[in-house]
C-alpha cells in the first residue's frame, strides 16, 4: 500500500484560498503574501487560469509553497504536478483521487465532512484533512467534537473561516492550520492594490503569533 507523501515545510499557519482569473496577477499576489509573513498559498482549479497561475508562482517565487486546490478528479493530478504545485487539496475525496495522489506521490490535503470521511481518510494513511465547508458544518463546536474520538488526526477548516473567528480555530489542538480567502479580496486584487493585501496578510501573521 503507498503512503502519503509529506507536505512541504512551511510557517504559516494561515493558508490563502485563491481563484485566478489572470495568470498574470498571481506572482505579484504571491510576492505580497510572502512580504506579509505567508508562506503558503492554495491557487484553485476553480478558473481556467488557475494552472497557468500555479505555474508562474512556481517558477517565479521559489520561497512560497503553492498548492493547487479544488482538485477533484484524478486526471487533474498530473496537471498540478507538471504545473509545478508542491502539493494539493480537494474539498472532499473519491477511491479515484486518492489512488492518483498516491501513486503520483503528490502531496494532499483530502477533504472530509464528517467523522466517517475522515477514518476513511485515515485508513489511506492521511492524518491531516481539509475540514470543508467548516462554518456550515458546526465550526469550531464540530471540530471540538470530532477531537474526542479522532484524537490522531488534524484538520485545516476552510469555508467561513476569517479574521474575526480565526483564532477560535487554531486554538483547538486539532486544528493545524486555516484557509480562507479574505487574504486575497477580489476588489484589491482586480486593482493590483498588491501593499492592501501584504497588509492582510501581515494582519492574519501577527494575529496567528498572539494565539501562541
């Protein structure tokens, strides 16, 4: 049976939850992240630009960990692969997915929603999932309660997570870090308002190293 490969290193706790429309707007955005204290991104399948995106921060800013989300299918695995993602995430997970990761070693984040998903994950020798959509599935109260019988596994909530509720996040022992996309508003992106996002993101740094 292949086992997961790891993640690669990264410090921030925060992970940027990213759609693309212009390729051409991901290396400034990713610079101004990593100005800001981050170090990962999360660069979605969601656009027909997200691929061409995940390749030039790849290529153009070594020091930040891109990884492709929304991977839903097993013929996208290749594609992260080759654009050059370092890992990836999926807001849930199939026998034809996880099979791909595997074999192709790539790096994963599955998603799970609930306990069952989540020991099913576990089995295939995950012990870090994406939590998704968190907000609508409890929070914090259903991540609390998953830690009781799951005490192994961490989780990385995404789907409601902010600023404001951040904090209640990380604060569980579960939890091993939150996405969201409040780092990269599509306002200040569409206005190459790059200084407003390094300031989110420095923000979001600042707030992480008060909870510890």
């Amino acid at each position: 049976m292949n086992t997961p490969a790891s993640l690669p290193p990264f410090q921030s706790r925060v992970v940027p939850v990213v759609v693309v429309t212009d390729p051409a707007q991901a290396v400034p955005m990713a610079e101004a992240l990593l100005a800001g204290g981050v170090d990962v991104i999360e660069i979605t399948l969601r656009s027909a630009a997200g691929l061409a995106a995940i390749e030039a921060v790849a290529k153009a800013v070594p020091a930040m960990q891109v990884g492709a989300g929304t991977v839903t299918r097993a013929s996208e695995v290749a594609q992260v692969l080759n654009a050059g993602a370092r890992f990836a995430l999926s807001p849930g997970s199939t026998p034809a997915l996880i099979d791909a990761v595997l074999q192709a070693r790539l790096p994963f984040i599955p998603g799970v929603g609930s306990p069952s998903e989540a020991m099913a994950m576990r089995d295939a020798g995950f012990t870090l999932m994406k939590c998704f959509p968190a907000a609508q599935l409890g929070g914090v109260e259903v991540l609390k309660a998953w830690g009781g019988p799951l005490p192994d596994l961490r989780f990385c909530p995404t789907g409601g997570v902010s600023l404001a509720n951040m904090a209640q996040f990380l604060a569980l022992p579960n939890v091993a870090m939150v996405g969201g996309s409040w780092l990269t508003p599509a306002a200040a992106v569409a206005a190459g308002d790059w200084a407003h996002i390094t300031r989110l993101a420095r923000e979001a740094t600042e707030a992480v190293r008060a909870i510890a």
